[in-house]
C-alpha cells in the first residue's frame, strides 16, 4: 500500500491543510501588523544637502589625494568635490567620471579659479616645494585654502603664505591630519583630564625606509620639492602631534643630531634622519627621532606621566592608530576608525570657514613648526648645541 492508501488523512491532505492553515495565520498577522513609517527621532548626523555643502576643488592628483583625500569626501557631511587641478588631463578626467567631477583646471589656467564660484575651498596634495607658490595664488583667487603637511619649504614661505591669507581675508589651514583622528583625541581627552597626572616626558619616534625608484618617495629625496628630510616628512607627526597634547605649553629650545649613514646615496640632497630634543617652559622634555632608514615603519609615540602613560605602537597612521593605557595594569582602548580623520579634516576646516571661527590647525600652527624644525636643523650643523626658540 502506498503512503496515499493509508488510512485516515492522506498526506496530500494534511499538506493542503497545513498550506491553507499558513495562508490563514500569514492573513490574520496581515490584519494585525502593518508596516509604518516612523518620525525621524533624536539628532541624527545627517549630511548636508549637497547644493549646501562646502564646495573643493583638489590640486594635485597622486597617490594621497586619490587614494586618501578623494575617497573621505564619501564619508563627509560638510563638503564635496567640484573641480580637480593637475598636470595630466586625461587622469583628471577619468577621476572626474568616477566621483561626479566636471570642472577641470591644469596649472596654466590655475588663477582662472578666481572667476569659478563652484569652489570655495581648495586642497593643496602638491610636493611640498610647490606649497607656497599654489597656496598664494588660490588665496589671490579668493579661496580659502588647506594645505597639505609640512606647510612650506622654509619658515619665510609660511610667512608670506600667512600674510596672503590675512591680506585676501581668507582662511589658511594645514592638513594636520591627526587632530580629527579619534584614537589621538582620546589620548589629548585623557591627558587634558590629568589621567596620567603631571606628565615627565614625551617620546616620539616615525619613519620608514625610503625607495628612490617609487614615485611617491622618490621626490621626497629631491630637495627641491621635499623641502628638507624625514623631519619635514615623518618626524614632523611626531612633532606637532605631540605638542597638541601639551596645550598652552610652549617650547622654548631645541637641539638634535644628524642619525642617519652618510655614505647612503638617497642622502644627496636631503637628511636622512635625525635624533631631537625640546624644552618645554614648564620643564617637560619632549624628545624623537625621524628617519628614513627605519624598517619596519615606525609610528609611535608614548607620554610618561607621574600617575600613568599611554603608549600608541601605531599614533599616526591612515587606518590602524592604537592606544594602551597603563595605570596599574595595561587596558588597550578603542577610540573609532582611524579613517575618519580625513573627512572630520575636510568637514572641521569648511565648518570654520562657513562659522567663522578659529580652525584647528591654522597656518600659525604650520608656520611655528617649519620655524622648530630649522633650528632642530641649525643645532646638527652645529653638532647638537642648543639652539633658543
């Protein structure tokens, strides 16, 4: 006998009368649910419109303004891209159908920026050899300017960069990256509310090992362009970021020494490394050193304080910044994604811009560290004496 020939219910009706049962309880739960929209509640952080949003156009298209700058606009409230300026227009171009970009400018046309009211702010990605000349000229264009780190070539650079921005009434910032990264503001938030108590002494230690045959470190080998070595490129995280934990301490000398194999062929023209010191006013020792000879690359910064330190392995990086705080016993702490600095720099500076308010990072700021790392340079001319600043 087949299973259909059993007695009583047959399968096929049991299973008509489970379907007809589910079509049943799906039509009961139909009439007593119903999907509904619902008010938007809180304060959410929603984006900007984009007609209302601060307008960029990006000078210099290589590898960190595409591979960084440009992708940050996704995750910003406040901005967005209108016009690229660059050398090659058919990457300009092939940039411009991926991100919605359509206004063009190479360095020919540069000052016809001026007549553009689609940009408001410009994003200077070039070699630090050309910060100042393209600097001056947006701000002479009625733009208001971030400049990529280090701000300039020499201090007398910044200066005329700072007095073109206060002549044209436009506002200068430098794209120190790390004050809008979450991990270091947990650490200034914890050093700021005396967690670590007094604190005795900072270290700061960064560099890599520089590849002459890849574009992206070859000019940094050139003087011309880089400005000065890997205090102007690398050590110099480790030198702001430090004093942005030591708010309204000032410092008052430096000393350094040259640390690095002169014989090395990719020294020519630049330092390859150097070992430095700083006196704070209030008597804290700050001390790093910069190279371009590490290996691994090193970005590590640690505070030492009467009741507690915090030690970042990884402080200045794109993705991967750490945070270990040691009080006793040893707590790593999370803080956000790393990669947030990037859009919280584009959306603090347009923000200030739009407000009118003192920025974060100011070309002052960028000025006074051009201005410490050439007295850091004048000591190891000098063989580490103490240079007053």
């Amino acid at each position: 006998m087949s299973d259909d020939e059993q007695p009583g219910l047959s399968r096929r009706a049991m299973l008509a009368g489970g379907v007809a049962g589910a079509l049943g309880l799906a039509a009961s739960r139909a009439q007593a649910q119903q999907a509904e929209g619902q008010p938007l509640l809180g304060n959410p952080r929603l984006p900007e419109p984009a007609g209302q949003r601060m307008r960029w156009a990006i000078v210099g298209l290589g590898t960190y303004a595409v591979g960084q700058i440009m992708p940050a606009f996704g995750d910003a409230r406040l901005s967005r891209m209108t016009a690229f300026v660059s050398g090659n227009p058919d990457k300009a171009r092939t940039l411009g159908k991926r991100y919605g970009v359509s206004r063009f400018y190479g360095y020919d046309d540069y000052d016809d920026m001026a007549k553009d009211d689609e940009i408001d702010c410009v994003f200077i990605a070039l070699p630090v050899g050309l910060h100042a000349e393209y600097t001056i000229r947006a701000l002479e264009a009625g733009k208001h300017v971030l400049c990529e780190k280090p701000m300039a070539s020499t201090s007398a650079e910044c200066e005329a960069m700072v007095e073109a921005a206060r002549k044209a009434d436009r506002r200068l910032g430098i794209g120190y990256r790390v004050h809008f990264e979450p991990t270091n503001r947990e650490a200034l938030r914890r050093i700021g509310g005396g967690e670590l108590g007094p604190l005795r002494q900072i270290r700061a230690e960064h560099g890599f090992d520089a590849n002459p045959d890849w574009p992206p470190h070859k000019w940094r080998l050139e003087q011309p362009l880089a400005g000065g070595g890997s205090m102007y490129d690398i050590g110099i995280y480790g030198l702001n970021t430090s004093l942005m934990m030591l708010d309204g301490d000032k410092p008052v000398s430096v000393s350094a020494l040259y640390a690095y194999p002169r014989e090395d062929p990719r020294f020519s023209e630049v330092e390859g490394g150097l070992d430095w010191r700083m006196t704070m006013a209030s008597g804290l020792i700050v001390s790093g050193s910069s190279s371009y000879c590490y290996r691994p690359f090193a970005s590590r910064q640690t505070y030492f304080g009467a009741q507690a330190s915090i030690t970042m392995p990884l402080a200045t990086t794109y993705y991967d910044n750490t945070l270990i705080l040691q009080d006793g016993g040893r707590r790593k702490i999370g803080a956000g994604t790393p990669a947030s600095q990037f859009a919280g720099q584009l959306d603090g500076f347009g923000e200030a811009v739009r407000e009118g308010r003192p920025h974060r990072t100011p070309g002052e700021m960028g000025l006074r560290d051009i201005r410490l790392i050439e007295a850091m340079y004048r000591s190891a001319d000098e063989g580490g004496v103490e240079i007053a600043v």
